[in-house]
C-alpha cells in the first residue's frame, strides 16, 4: 500500500485492511531538493510521519523507500529538460510511469505483495475482455488523465480502493476512524516545486534565462521577457503587456530567447499530433470517435483519430479548440473509460 500521508491512501489502506489482505505501507521519499521542496506537496518529513500514524492504527508494517536518484533521473531531469526545449512536461505522468508503477511495482515483488495498491481517485474494472481504467467517481478528484500510460499487466495487479468514493465520503471515514489525515489539505503542488516552476528552474539552470523579445505571429516586437522556460504556450497570465484584449502564448522558441503571442483566435487549433500512444488494451480502440483531454483539469472535446507516420497520431478536433501545450498529454477517453494517451508534440491547423 502506497501510503502518501494524505487522507486518500490513509483510507484505502484500511479499506484493504478491512477486505482481509496482509497490508504492508510503504511510503515514497522521492525528493531532498532542499529549499524546493514544497510544503503542500508530498514526500515531506511531515507526510511520512503522517503515514507511519496512520499504520501503526491500522497495525501494519510500515517502510520509507528511498527513490530521490530515480526519481531525479526519470522525472525531475526531464521536467528541467522539457521546460529549456519550450515545451510544458507533466512529471505526475512520468512518476506514474517510472515510479510508482514502475519501480514500486518491482518492490513489490521483493516484498512478496500479489497487489499494489494507491489511493488515486481511478477505478480498474475486470472482464472478459480484460482491465478497463475508469474515471473516479468524484468527477471534481479524478486522477485518470496520469494514469493513462498503465496497461493490462499493471492493472492486473493494482487496487484503488477510494475510487468509487467521494471526497467527502473519504474524509468522513477518516475521521470516523480516527486518522488525524481527516483534515489534512490535499496536496496542490509539485511534489518538488515549492514556489513555481519558473524559479525551480532559475535555480536549477540560470544560465537559460536570457532576455529576450515578446513578439505577434507576423514578428512584431510588442514586449520584453527575462526568460523564455518561464513560458508555456497557452499562458495569459504573467505577459507583462498592456494590449487593447487577451493575448495568449503561442509558442515558446528558447533557441531564439523568443516569446510568440497572439489572440484566442491565434491560439485556436484544429487538432494536434500525439506520439508515444499507448493504449491501455494494449492495441487502439475501435472506431476514431473519442473524447480527447488536452490538460488535466479541462474538459475532453470532441475528436477524431487518424494513425499517422512513424507511430503517431492526429488527432481531429469536431470544433477548434485552444492548442495545448507540446510536452503535455492528450488523454483518450470513451464515457468514464479510458483509452490510452500520449504526448502532444505540435498544433494542427483547422
């Protein structure tokens, strides 16, 4: 059992406790970056105490795994790295993949565990067919959207033992039980970025923020910037410009220290391409009709798949939609279920 300290896995440790299983906690130590360690995050000293309290009430065994060089390989290398190419990483896509259902899983293994279980708010569903990955059924917690790159060999063996559950609901059992996580605050931020994601990086790499020029799509200079990895296309916020109406990022060309904004039209897509796809069958879906989520929090639109060269995928929006950032994941979902996912690498005009 994957026990973060928060109230989610606090709860679905006793949930798995309650249906019988031997329960062993285990709790991740992913960072020691000092000063960029955030305090609503996870990985903390705080948050390991609070988990090692809640084992000891639920009488299970307890262990801190320590994983800060994998972690500093397999995520927050490639976080810095995408963010100096112009793109906008989701490292919770990569600790999913590499971490925590990746290596974690190999541990369990050597703690002879049959299941590993998580408190994400997903749900797995078995049929004939095989493992079905479903949203939770708190639509406003629903972690799918970072669980996309699991397959059938590892929803065969993990449990999400609150996805079924309210928020609400969790938090009343919690303190039902006892569990001072009742009314702890749900993490917000990067495990790892304490003050945002341009000053993680400013520290981490000062030499890639060099001024440079805010330009329109025809190349017209209507501002300055201090550092082109601090932008993300999609941003409107932050631009420092004092335009007649909104201006949006567009894209972000750190090899020319250059900035590219325009209006909501500008940003306007009528698709993008996707590489990486992984689908959680282990093969695409039938038929191209499926509803596609460019950023975790947005809704899925309306869409259409087209397999493309060299292993991509184009997907077709039905209606223009705001292009989302290169580096971040398209989701693939039909109703709650979802499909599979990949990476976005570029905006296809309507």
């Amino acid at each position: 059992m994957a026990l973060s300290g928060g109230v989610d896995s606090s709860v679905a440790a006793a949930l798995m406790v309650e249906q019988g299983h031997e329960v062993v906690g285990v709790t991740l130590k992913q960072w020691a970056g000092g000063e960029d360690a955030s305090a609503t995050g996870c990985c903390t000293v705080a948050d390991a105490e609070d988990a090692r309290r809640v084992a000891g009430i639920l009488g299970i065994r307890h262990y801190v795994l320590d994983y800060v060089e994998e972690f500093e390989r397999e995520v927050v290398g490639p976080f810095a790295e995408g963010y100096l190419a112009g793109r906008t990483p989701n490292p919770c896509i990569e600790c999913n993949r590499r971490i925590r259902f990746g290596a974690l899983l190999e541990r369990a293994d050597r703690l002879g565990c049959d299941l590993l279980a998580t408190g994400h708010h997903a749900r797995v569903q078995r049929t004939p067919a095989g493992y079905r990955l479903l949203r939770g059924a708190d639509a406003s917690k629903d972690q799918s959207y970072v669980l996309h790159v699991l397959g059938q060999a590892e929803l065969a063996r993990v449990a999400f033992p609150i996805g079924g559950m309210t928020k609400a609901g969790i938090r009343a059992e919690a303190e039902a039980r006892g569990m001072r996580t009742a009314t702890k605050p749900d993490s917000q931020d990067l495990c790892f970025v304490a003050t945002g994601h341009r000053a993680f990086l400013e520290r981490r790499h000062p030499d890639a923020f060099t001024p440079g020029p805010i330009v329109t799509a025809a190349g017209t200079e209507v501002g300055r910037h201090d550092g082109a990895p601090g932008f993300t296309v999609g941003q409107r916020r932050g631009l420092g410009l004092a335009a007649g109406e909104p201006r949006f990022v567009l894209a972000v060309r750190p090899e020319e220290s250059t900035v590219v904004v325009g209006t909501r039209e500008e940003l306007l897509a009528g698709g993008c391409r996707v590489s990486g796809v992984t689908w959680v069958a282990g093969r695409p879906p039938r038929g191209d009709r499926v509803g596609a989520k460019l950023r975790y929090r947005s809704p899925a639109v309306s869409a259409r798949l087209v397999e493309a060269d060299g292993g991509s995928w184009q997907v077709w929006f039905d209606d223009p939609a705001e292009a989302a950032a290169p580096g971040q994941a398209a989701v693939f979902y039909r109703d709650d279920e979802v499909l599979g996912g990949g990476t976005i690498e570029e905006a296809l005009s309507a």
